[in-house]
C-alpha cells in the first residue's frame, strides 16, 4: 500500500513533523511529492489542507489504522526537489516549523482556506429555526459572526442529533480570471444580407454587422468590442438573441505590466569599469559556478546597466535570472528598464500585485513561461528550474529581512540557491551592509567596485544645516532659510526637487497643555499619531482609529496641541511658502490604493509636479533628469534610535537618497537639516565617503563587541502578563550560563523599545557570541519546549536588524 508523509497546516512545535496518510486506491499514480492534498486531522477529522513531501510503499498490515488522503488539490507538484530541500535548511536555521516554511514558498492564492459547510441529514423532528437557516437547501455555509446565539445553539443541538452534520471544504484563495469572448456565428454573405432587413434607425445593429461582415469567424472580448470599436452592450445582447453571436467564458492569465506601454531598449555601451565588472561576473555564468560577488558602486555609476546585460547572459545560456530590490525601490523605472530590455520574458512579484496577479505570474515562472524574474524580498522562493544569476540591488536594504516566521533574510536564501544551482549571486549598493563589506574584505565575497558615476558627472555637493542656529532664523523647526532659498531657487529655474521626511502622517503626538496628557492607544504603548486628512487618530503598530478629540479625554480642557511634524504637515507648509508649486506627497496613506505608487512617480516623471514629498519610499531607486536638488528635514530621526545600527543605516539612508539629485547634465545639491551636524555619520555622508565610515564604524562595533564580529540571536518573550514575559526569560538566562562559554556575551533581559503592542507585553535578550558549539541544540530544544508554555510566546531570531 502506498503511504505519504504529509506535513499538516497547523503551525505548532507538537504538529512540526510528516504525518502518515494512506493513499486510497481511487487517488493511486495521482499523488506526488510536492503536491498539496486535503487530510482529515485530529480528532474531530476536521479537512485541512497538506504537502506531500515523501512517499512509501507498506504493507497492508501496517497501514489497517492511517487515515486516508480525502483530496488532491494539484495536478503538478507546487513544490520541486529544490524547495523541499530549502524548507528544511530554512527550517532549521531560522527556528522555524516546516509548514510555516513551505507555505512561505507558495504564493497566497495556493494557500488553504478553511470554509465550514452544514449539511441536513433528516429534516424529521428538525427546529423551525434550523429550517429557516437552511432556506429550503440541503447545505448552507456557516458563518459564526454572522449567526445569531439562538440560532447557533439550536444548530449545535441538531448536529449533536444528528439532523445536520459539519463539513470543511478547503479552498484556494485564488481564483482563476475568466473573460466573456464573442464568437462571430456569421458568415460574411449571411452579414450584408441581415444588414439590408434592419431599420433604418438602428444604427448599433448596422454596426454590428458591418464589423460582422468585415470579421468573419472572429473571437473577441466583449469588452474589447465594446470600448474599442464601440459596439453597445444592447445591440450585443440583441446578436446574442438573434444567434448572431455566442457568448462564452474563457480563462485568462492575468497581466501586471502592459509591454506596449513600455519603450524598447537596447544595451548601452559599458565604461571600462563596468566593463571589468561585467566580465569578472559573466565568466561564472558561462561556467556555472557559484560565486558571490560584492558590487560596491557608487549612485549613478550604471550598476542597473550591468545588472541587464548579466541577465542577458543568462538568457543566452538557456537560464533564467533573479533581480531581486527592495519593496520601496520596485519603482515603474525599474519595471520599465527590464521590461524594456526583456519584454514578454518578465514576471514581477510584488505586494502591489493581487492575489491573482502573483497566481498567474507564479505560474509563468514554474512553466518556463517567464525567464527574468523581478521582484521583492518573497520573489526569492520563485519557482526557477534553471537559475543562471541571482542579483540583490540594495543588498544592504532592512527590508529583505523577513519579520514574522520563518524570519529569513533574502540574501542567505540566495546564497542558498546560488550553491544548488552552481550560479553567481551579485550583491550591489552604494552602501554595502558592513557584515557583507567585512566579508568582501576577507574574500568570502568577490569583491567589485565601480567609483565614478558613468557620466563622468561629479556628486552633488552636500550642505549640513545646524537646526540649532537655523530656527532662531527662520522662526519654523521644519525649514531653514538656506533649504527654503535652494527650493525657491530650483522653482524659478523650473527644476524638480526632491524631500526626505521620514515619518508620515500630520503630527506625531496629541497633548494637553493643561494636564499633560497624551493620548495613546489602547492596546499598545505608543501615542496615537494625527491624520488630517481621514480626521483620525491612528496607531502605526496595531491599526487602532479613533476620532480627533475637540477636548482632553482627562481633564476636559480644550487647550489640546499637536506636537511633531508628518509629512501632511509639512505639504500644507509648503504650499503656504510656495502658492504656486505642484507638491505631490508620497508616504503609505498616499500610496495604500493599487496603482497609486506608479501614478505618483509617472506624473514626477513627465513633470507635471514640481516637488515629490515623501518617506524612505523616495530615498532610492528614482532617477529623474530635473532632480538638482534633495532635502532632507530631519536627519536625526533615525540616528536617535537606541541600536547599534542606528549610524549605518542614517548613512545609507542620506548616502541614498542623495544619489538622486544632479543624475543627469545639471549639477545637483543636497540640503541635509540636522540638530546634530558634528555626528560622524552625517560628516561621512557629506562627503558621500563610504570607506571612511567603514572603517569608523567598525572600530565602534570592535570596541563594542558588535556584528560582524560576534554573532547575534535574539530571544523575545510575548505575554500578556509582564511578570509571565520577564520571569520567563529570566529562567532561559539561567539556562543559558550553564551551556555558554565565558567568552560568550547575554544582554538582558530588559523591554523591547515599545514596551507592549497589541496588549502584549515585550522583553528580549541577546546572545552575542563567536563560537558556541552546545547553543544550536540548546535553542532548538528551547524552542521545542516552549510549546507548553501556555502564557508566554518565545521568538527566537538569528542575526535580527536591530535590538529594539
């Protein structure tokens, strides 16, 4: 008898291995490894959805007690040999269960929903209200929240009867795209002869059949007829009824670019530098060996460029490529550079698509459809059978770091791939993370540079504004005078100008000036944030709204202020210094409809706005020819954060979005207002001087026993009882000193920087080390029991992005 292991969708520590499920004789030769099937689980048998990741054959003996398979959801695996063999690697090096790692692999529309049916056994002896909620149907979806508590208990009792019995269907969330196509029943004789018995009068009917007569056999989308050659949908009905036409539904894939749309690009001529780059990195595609290269390039010295042409190589090579670029650089210039160069070739996964859209482009990647896959941190799970190239752009980007399990980091998976696949993985930034510099510097990454931009055009020169004299001048905590004079100058001269502000909404905080009070949010320790526009108060951690109060929620007083600067704020004062200025702001309220992200930057783009306004989104992959001028409002935001990264990424944030301005024939400025101009990162960023704060900041993590020098693991507690949270990791530090060398280093516990989020309380401690060879086996066992701790969650997270 045959026999597969199947891992079930319950994420837990108890339920994190395959269980054996008998393949029935109906489902025989039609189950895989990889493929997904519905399985009865636990005691109640409830249907939930599974992946096959093993088959045996058993005798019959041994298999009498094993459930069956009830369902095949697949007629091709979803998962090949390469992706079972990297959910297990991310499994284990992330502190993850398996099906959390499979499902991670899958794009939402594969994954299961779960529906509850109600079917009627008998209808003798059956209550009024049970027959009512049937509604002369035999089955009927349950929806508890939808359910009155009368009619609930009176279903249940009926069940428990047996009168009605409780069925689980498991769905795909996504559904496949279908168009109405008219198919043309006319021959062209049969057209001219029903067009000279209409009416005079009925003008859509002569129309329709003259395009009849002139498109014989045609099939065509009913929206396509109706818009394009403006064809009422009256007179289409009428054909229908006629048997002039017939009406079918056709599946179609869904298209998340249009290609017409797009300029055709050929390659450009690389400068001797890219040249020497292009040719370290295309001879290891050529020979298929998996190198990491390090392509430590300045903004604006054409690393895209070089990017093209290596996929290109591939291509040549009968392979497929990867670029992989942060969420906020995945612009419509992006898109519309590969698209540009590669056409019908590309696939983009992106968090803009809808579920379906990342279905059907998921699918043209598993069927070799799509050979040049672009997209953001999950688009490194793309179903590739033959990688010839893997690219990370901006590889030095927080957000390729996933935050919810498994909690991978996009460039270790890459490496993974890369070494399956015997392909070169090319990690590009202006502002290499260190752990990766330090890396390049030992030779375990291939290290590349390009120094100059390719236009030979210098950088632009950065001014530091000291806030501190600044406002006693200008009289506003926002603008210098020197900022205000370089955006008036830029207006008069009919140039763009870009400004970085990073923090959304229109006041960080609410308070009472006759009591102090500040209003928070209810469920987590943060203030509540103004958002003028929506008239609400919005948590940015948990979602919580609530309206603008007119009075204290305390004392009563009306004397309520708001403190702080969001970018809405800051849009009403420009317009106030600049009537006539076209402000386009860009934050996440701005951009939270679909499409509203590429409408904003088209319009910069054609420049029919004269100022871009925005968050870290604006801070990288944009290059517009009018941009000579980059401000930034308040560069110490995120120098103020408590973590040691807190100096690197205020440097790569302005090294960044400096690079934007002065990219083409106009020399560009940046204006960068700081309360705190002598710090060593805003110095080295003035100078765009990349080595300099290298060496600097690795002196400060030596000193402070920092990556890369020591590893890191981060241990949180989540509880609602604070006491549970602390007294939890108090009794893992314990631990931890009995199996750690004295070399060995615990921060902690202490509170994480919000102390409670969504009613849960928040402590850590971190693990700083350099070779511990007992704490792998001591966190997995960790982690294994902490499943009976029944108040307290424990995340453990490697290498994590900051300590805060």
């Amino acid at each position: 008898m045959q026999v597969a292991a199947v891992i079930v969708d319950v994420p837990s520590r108890q339920t994190d291995r395959p269980f054996s499920y008998l393949i029935g004789s109906e489902l025989t030769d039609k189950v895989a490894v990889g493929m997904r099937v519905i399985v009865p689980f636990g005691r109640g048998n409830r249907l939930i959805q599974g992946f096959v990741i093993g088959i045996t054959q058993k005798p019959a003996a041994e298999t009498s007690k094993l459930k069956k398979i009830n369902e095949v959801q697949d007629l091709v695996p979803v998962l090949n040999a390469e992706m079972l063999a990297l959910a297990d690697w991310l499994a284990i090096s992330t502190f993850s269960f398996k099906i959390s790692c499979l499902q991670s692999m899958i794009p939402n529309g594969l994954r299961g929903k779960s529906e509850k049916k109600l079917r009627l056994v008998s209808l003798e002896q059956v209550d009024p209200v049970v027959r009512k909620f049937f509604d002369g149907k035999n089955e009927q979806i349950l929806q508890p929240s939808k359910t009155s508590a009368e009619t609930f208990k009176k279903l249940q009792k009926a069940r428990a009867a047996g009168k009605i019995e409780l069925i689980y269907q498991v769905k795909d969330q996504a559904k496949p795209k279908k168009v109405r196509i008219v198919s043309n029943l006319l021959t062209t004789s049969q057209a001219e002869k029903l067009k000279k018995k209409q009416r005079a009068n009925a003008h859509q009917l002569i129309h329709l059949l003259d395009f009849l007569a002139d498109h014989p056999q045609i099939m065509i989308q009913q929206s396509v007829l109706a818009d394009r050659f403006e064809i009422s949908p009256t007179a289409i009905r009428s054909a229908v009824e006629k048997k002039w036409l017939k009406i079918s539904n056709q599946v179609v894939k869904r298209t998340t670019y249009d290609p017409q749309k797009i300029t055709a690009t050929t390659a450009k001529n690389l400068t001797m530098d890219q040249q020497q780059v292009y040719q370290s990195i295309v001879t290891t595609i050529q020979q298929k060996t998996a190198v990491p290269f390090l392509l430590e390039g300045v903004t604006g010295s054409g690393k895209t460029e070089i990017y093209l042409q290596l996929m290109a190589a591939a291509i040549e090579q009968q392979q497929a490529a990867l670029l992989l670029v942060p969420e906020i650089s995945l612009t419509p210039q992006m898109v519309a550079q590969v698209v540009g160069r590669f056409g019908k070739q590309v696939a983009l996964l992106h968090s803009g698509l809808s579920i379906g859209e990342r279905l059907d482009e998921w699918r043209r990647i598993e069927d070799g459809t799509a050979t040049i896959i672009v997209g953001a941190r999950s688009a490194v799970f793309a179903p590739i059978k033959n990688l010839g190239i893997i690219i990370l752009d901006e590889e030095h980007e927080s957000s390729y770091a996933q935050d919810s399990m498994p909690r991978y980091h996009a460039r270790d998976v890459a490496l993974w791939r890369s070494r399956y696949h015997h392909c070169p993985v090319v990690l590009g930034s202006a502002t290499p993370a260190l752990e990766s510099r330090a890396r390049a510097q030992k030779g375990v990454y291939h290290w590349l540079r390009l120094p100059q931009r390719i236009n030979t055009r210098p950088l632009p020169t950065v001014a530091l504004v000291d806030m501190r004299q600044a406002v006693t001048q200008s009289h506003d905590a926002d603008f210098s005078n020197e900022l205000l004079t370089a955006i008036k100058d830029r207006l008069q001269k009919h140039e763009q100008i870009i400004l970085l502000l990073n923090r959304r909404g229109y006041a960080s905080f609410m308070m009472c000036r006759q009591c102090g009070f500040v209003l928070k949010c209810p469920n987590c320790d943060i203030s509540l944030t103004l958002h003028k526009d929506q008239r609400l108060m919005k948590c940015h951690y948990c979602g919580h709204e609530e309206p603008i109060p007119v009075k204290c929620p305390a004392c009563g007083n009306s004397k309520i202020r708001f403190y702080g600067t969001g970018t809405q704020k800051i849009q009403e004062k420009l317009q106030h210094y600049f009537p006539t200025a076209r402000i386009l702001r860009m934050d996440v309220d701005t951009t939270r409809r679909k499409g509203a992200h590429q409408q904003i930057l088209q319009r910069f783009g054609r420049h029919q706005a004269d100022i871009l306004l925005g968050t870290q989104m604006i801070a990288k992959g944009l290059d517009y020819p009018e941009v000579t001028l980059v401000g930034v409002l308040n560069a110490d935001t995120s120098l103020s954060l408590p973590d040691f990264r807190a100096s690197e990424q205020t440097f790569q944030l302005l090294t960044q979005v400096s690079g934007r301005a002065g990219r083409a024939e106009k020399e560009g400025k940046v204006v960068i207002q700081t309360f705190n101009p002598q710090h060593y990162a805003l110095q080295f960023a003035k100078t765009q001087d990349y080595e300099q704060f290298y060496a600097y900041e690795m002196h400060l993590r030596h000193q402070g026993d920092y990556p890369p020098y020591y590893f890191t693991i981060q241990l949180a507690a989540n509880a609602v009882s604070e006491q549970a949270a602390i007294k939890y990791l108090f009794k893992i530090m314990q631990e931890l000193k009995t199996k750690l060398s004295p070399e060995a280093k615990l921060l902690g516990p202490v509170p994480q920087m919000v102390l409670r989020i969504k009613n849960q309380y928040r402590y850590h401690l971190i693990i700083k080390f350099k070779h511990e060879p007992q704490l792998m086996e001591y966190l997995h066992h960790l982690l294994e029991t902490s499943q009976r701790q029944k108040n307290v969650q424990l995340i453990i997270i490697r290498e994590p992005m900051s300590f805060i």
